[in-house]
C-alpha cells in the first residue's frame, strides 16, 4: 500500500463471487496484515499465481504471500476442523509455516458439528423454499452467538468448560435434530475429543486480535480487511430471507475485526462487470437463457465452495449504487471484463420498473423484488481479445466507454480493471492505496 493510506477494506458490492480473492491477493503485495472480519467458510477466495489455483475458505488471502500476518477476526464463524484442513494443506506447501503468521481471535465462534447438521437438514425441509445455504452451519452458529450459547475459540483451549457450556446445549440441539427434524443425534463425546483436538492444534494462533490489530495501526503497519459475501446477502441490507448471517460491508470492520470505525482510511468495492449469484433470491437482471449460459461458461462461474452453478445475468446498477450508499465506496475494481468479450450490443441495468411505474430503489420485500423488471441501456460491444492487455490503452474503445459509463451510473471511479485470473491480468488505473 502506499504512504497515503494506512488501511483499507475489500467489500464485494453484488451477491459475492465479485472476485475479491484475487484483489486481496494483489494488495496484499502491499499490506502486512490481512484480516477477515465476517463470515466463515462459507466463503470460498480463489486466487491464482503461477498458473496455479489455491481456494480459501477462512485464511486470508494475504497466506500466499510469506511476509504477510493473516488475522481471522472475531466476527468470524470458524469451523475448527476446516480451518485446521486449510492450514494443513497450507503448510505442505510451504506457506504459513510460523504460527505467528495466523493469528485466530479468542472472540470468534465456533461451528459445531450440530450446527452444520441443522443448517443442511432446515434446507432440505424447505424443498423449494430453501435459501441455498453453502450448508456450512453458518446460520445456526450465528443463532448460538446472539442466544448467548455459543462456543468460542477461547474456550476450545479448556477441557471443563467446553463440557460444561456443551451439555446442557447439545441435549437441546440433540432433541431438535431428532424430534423436528428428524435427523440422526450428534455424538456427545466423539464431538468433545475432536474439538479438543482442534483446539490443541489451533491454540496456538489464538490471541487477543483486536488488540494487535490496534497496535499494528499505531505503528504504522498497512492493514487490509477482506469481506467474504457480498453487500446484497448482507443480513439487514441484502435480499431479506435470501442472505447471509452476517453483515457483509464496512460496517462489520469495527466491530468483526474489533478496531475503531475512525481507523479505516479507504474503501474499495469488488463487482463483477456483469452480475452472479448463487443460492436462492429475487435476481432481476438474471438470463435464463443461452446467454446466461455462455456468461456461466466463459466466466467460469460455479461456485468455489459448493462448485454449484451461479446464476448470471447483466451488469446492475442499482444493486452496485445501492452497495456504494451503504459502504462509502472510494474506488470501484472492476472484475471479469473479459468474460463480456463478444456480447454485442452489451446491455446494463440502468434502473427498475415494479407494476410498470419507475422505482428509485431496491423493494425490501423479497417478492416484491420478484417482480421488479429490469430498464435495460444497451452499449456497443467489443470483439477483441482483451485478456492480454495490461494498460488501459490496450483496451477496445468500447470497453473504455463501458467502464465509463459504470462509473457515470454508480458515482464511482474504477481504480482496477481484472481481465483474467492471474495477477498480471490486472490493470492498475489508479493505485487505491495512493495518496
Ligand atoms: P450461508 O452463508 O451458507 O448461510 O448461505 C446464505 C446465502 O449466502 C446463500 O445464498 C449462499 O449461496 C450465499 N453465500 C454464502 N457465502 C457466499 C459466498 O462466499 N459467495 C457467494 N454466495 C455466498
């Protein structure tokens, strides 16, 4: 990062899948401290250097770099078992290999293996109504937390008290799972082992993060704060039920990574050049049809968690307006560019109509969005091969005036154009970190 700035955040401004991975990666070259703030491994950053493909689910994406401390806040759901995976396979390729590189808060929640129970079979029950959870337990565990009888990481280091705090609590999930949901009981004592095993193992990484964090500011360390998600599955601001558990903008840096909110100096917002989303949920400018397919195709678009497909459609301007409101967006990195290719005309969502009458913005009601029908602007598109270019002058004239016009339509300047997976494939129009 550069000397202007100190610490900045990475948001996705759609449905997640914005490609925020591969922006952290690149900014990470410049940061020494990586941290999530939300969410869990239900998030799925894939990155790739050298030609290769590396998937994260809980560590940062700052691990591939060896200088680098990766920051697992806590506003963080973990799940003990895939986290102690991750560092694993890691490890065995020679990143992350001191144990002051990750460091876990003592405040973070733990996913029980009841809570990844009761999330896949709550979906299975809902049959068409489901939300399309990543079944990752991600719900269930935030429920535990706001109830005041979740497990954190802290306690994973002390025997008595995860007994103790797991008794009386796996008695009434036990009950749950058998009598409403039908499903098979979790076993008491299995679970306690293996969670002391993971506890053993991780404990050493488990730390007072907040406070490192503010002394990491204080001396003038470069901190990036990577979202998972995106602004639209944010659980008060997204498309209520179809979200996340979390909220999944600037709002959560404080208090998920436990820092003041005056501590962050920039903000940049991740969108894809089109729009993605998988799970269930009112999409309006989603393509049912052959193009759909071919954005799917070309894009690559199946998830990295769940390797389900993603729905896509065109590039929406008011969900990315909307995001930009909520977060404070300073510049935009604009991902995927390339995947448009070919598409001529390029349509882009400019605004909505619901019972044939202009809206301003987004319903709350997830039905009502429904019904919201899309006003389409179509653009002029390009043909040439764009994946090789790496300056803004290699780009087609009407990619610049797609770019343009993005910015015209969310109010905010794109600083980075991605037009491909690897880091080259990035071109750099204005360093968001700079002064
Ligand atoms: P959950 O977070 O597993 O409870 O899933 C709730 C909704 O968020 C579902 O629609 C998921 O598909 C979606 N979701 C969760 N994590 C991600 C992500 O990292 N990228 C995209 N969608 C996600």
């Amino acid at each position: 990062m550069g000397a202007g700035s100190s610490s900045a955040a990475v948001i996705g401004l759609q449905w997640g899948d914005e490609g925020k991975g591969k922006i952290v990666d690149l900014l990470s070259a410049r940061a020494d401290v990586i941290v999530r703030f939300q969410g869990g491994n239900n998030a799925g950053h894939t990155l790739v250097v050298d030609g290769q493909e590396t998937i994260l689910h809980l560590i940062p994406s700052g691990a591939l770099y060896p200088g680098t401390t990766c920051v697992i806040g806590g506003g963080v759901v973990v799940d003990p078992g895939a986290l102690v995976k991750e560092l694993d396979e890691l490890r065995a390729r020679g990143f992350v290999r001191e144990p002051e590189r990750l460091l876990i808060s003592q405040e973070a929640h733990v996913i029980l293996p009841h809570h990844k129970a009761i999330d896949q079979a709550r979906e299975r029950q809902r049959g068409s109504g489901k939300i399309g959870t990543t079944g990752r337990g991600i719900g269930p565990a935030h429920e535990d937390k706001v109830a005041r009888i979740g497990l954190r990481m802290i306690d994973l280091c002390d025997e008595a008290y995860v007994r103790r705090a797991l008794e009386v609590s796996v008695s009434e999930k036990n009950a749950y799972l058998k009598e409403v949901l039908g499903e098979d009981a979790i076993h008491y004592e299995a679970m306690i082992e293996e969670l002391l095993e993971w506890g053993r193992k991780l404990s050493v990484h488990v730390t007072d993060t907040s406070r490192y964090l503010h002394e990491a500011l204080e001396s003038g360390s470069k901190v990036l704060f990577e979202g998972a998600q995106g602004v639209m599955l944010d659980v008060d601001h997204g498309t209520y039920p179809y979200v996340t558990s979390s909220n999944t903008g600037v709002a959560a840096v404080a208090a998920g990574a436990g820092i003041a909110p005056s501590k962050l100096d920039k903000v940049v917002g991740i969108s894809k050049a089109y729009t993605t989303r998988v799970g269930s949920g009112p999409f309006p400018t989603e393509l049912d049809d052959e193009m759909g397919e071919r954005l799917r195709s070309d894009g690559g678009e199946y998830g990295a968690t769940t390797g389900r497909a993603r729905r896509c459609g065109w590039f929406d301007a008011m969900v990315v307006r909307k995001a930009v409101r909520l977060n404070g967006v300073d510049t935009i990195a604009l991902t995927k560019l390339d995947v448009l290719t070919g598409i001529d005309p390029l349509p882009i969502c400019v605004g909505y109509t619901h019972m044939g009458k202009p809206i301003g913005s987004i319903p709350a009601s997830a039905g009502a969005y429904e019904e919201v029908v899309p006003v389409l602007e179509e653009r002029e598109g390009w043909h040439d091969d764009i994946s090789g270019a790496r300056s803004i002058s290699d780009l087609p004239a009407q990619a610049l005036a797609y770019i343009r016009r993005l910015e015209e339509l969310t109010g905010v300047d794109v600083g980075i154009v991605s037009v491909g997976p690897g880091r080259d494939q990035t071109l750099l129009l204005d360093d968001p970190f700079g002064a």
